[in-house]
C-alpha cells in the first residue's frame, strides 16, 4: 500500500476490532471485497538453530484498518458470509469512547482516521524494524512544544512527539487516544521542531 493515499470524497480509514486470532482471515475477507485495508506489522528479532531472523506479527492483533465509506462499512459487517457457520463476528465497529453522539448521548460514535494521521502511522509502521513497539500514553510523558519531524535515517518524514522510553529518546506517533506507536532510538541532530 501507498503511502500517499489521496483522500476519496467520502471514504474514510475506519477501525473495525477482528475477533480474536482471525487478523489474516479478516485481511483476506476486506480485500476480497475489494476495499482497502491496513494491518500494521511488527518485525522482531528471533534466533532459530543459531541464526538470526526478522519475523512479523501483527502490530495491533485485534484491529484492522479499512479506507471505505460508511455505507461499504456497514455492509462489509453485516454480509451473511462473516456470520454464517460461525459462532462469533469476525469484524465489529471500535468505538471512540472519548466522544458521544450528540443525537443519542449514551452512544459512542465509530472511531475514524484521518488520511494525514493514517499516512504518517502506515509510514512509521512499513519500515522493517524490530525496535518500533506499541505503547500506552501511561508510559510516556509528553512535553508541550516537543511536536518533532524526523529528517534523517529510515524514520524520515515521520511526525510525532519526542519522548523516552526504557531510558532512549524516541518518536511517538499517535493514532487515536490510547493507540500510540513508539520508533526506535532517534538522535536530536536527525529531528526538527515543528
């Protein structure tokens, strides 16, 4: 997938949770119907018989990422094929638990991506590197005016935040409340301020 998605009138990125162990099937399901998605991928350094490898595993096990309108949505979670012979969904809505519904103030709406943010979270997480872990925003301590662009090294053109974790200076990239994704070690000379 492209990182330069052009923005498609009324489609949006929309997070749909995946029942539990079926991320592979629910990728091969959203684009069977034809539509776009996104899984993000982790690269982890493991030692088989003695030799080094890179393995990948789904960033986020139980979300996908699906650019489409409300209505292909909606029909994608309700086509008989997910349901039928099958004891539980394989793809529901993720809500946005930090708003309501003006409408109906006990609903939440789903939660969406814009393009910009969706762009700069599918370039962070494409680069093959075992060090870009997922992390909480209780384990980071943001500082007001560390809003920071890479510009050198295999993480330029991310933006995000600078923070540390287990004791490295690294970039933060937030996806939605709660969903952030940390790079690797970057040095202060390979980024600006913005």
């Amino acid at each position: 997938m492209s990182v330069e998605n052009v923005s498609a009138g009324n489609k949006l990125w929309f997070v749909l949770r995946v029942s539990y162990g079926r991320i592979i099937k629910a990728k091969a399901f959203v684009e069977a119907k034809g539509l776009k998605c996104y899984v993000p991928l982790r690269y982890k350094e493991v030692r088989k018989q003695g030799k080094k490898r890179i393995i990948h595993t789904a960033l986020l096990p139980s979300l996908i990422f699906v650019h489409a309108s409300a209505e292909q949505v909606e029909t994608l979670l309700h086509d008989n094929k997910i349901v039928a012979n099958e004891s539980r969904a394989l793809l529901s809505y993720y809500f946005d638990h930090t708003i309501h519904l003006q409408d109906n103030p006990n609903r939440n709406p789903q939660l969406t991506i814009q393009d910009e943010v969706m762009n700069n979270f599918i370039c962070l997480t494409s680069i093959k590197n075992p060090h870009i872990i997922p992390v909480t925003s209780n384990n980071i301590q943001f500082k007001l005016g560390d809003n920071v662009v890479v510009m050198e090294g295999e993480f330029k053109g991310v933006h995000g935040r600078v923070a540390r974790i287990a004791g490295q200076q690294r970039v933060i990239v937030e996806l939605f409340d709660e969903c952030l994704v940390a790079t690797a070690y970057v040095p202060k000379e390979a980024m600006i301020r913005i």
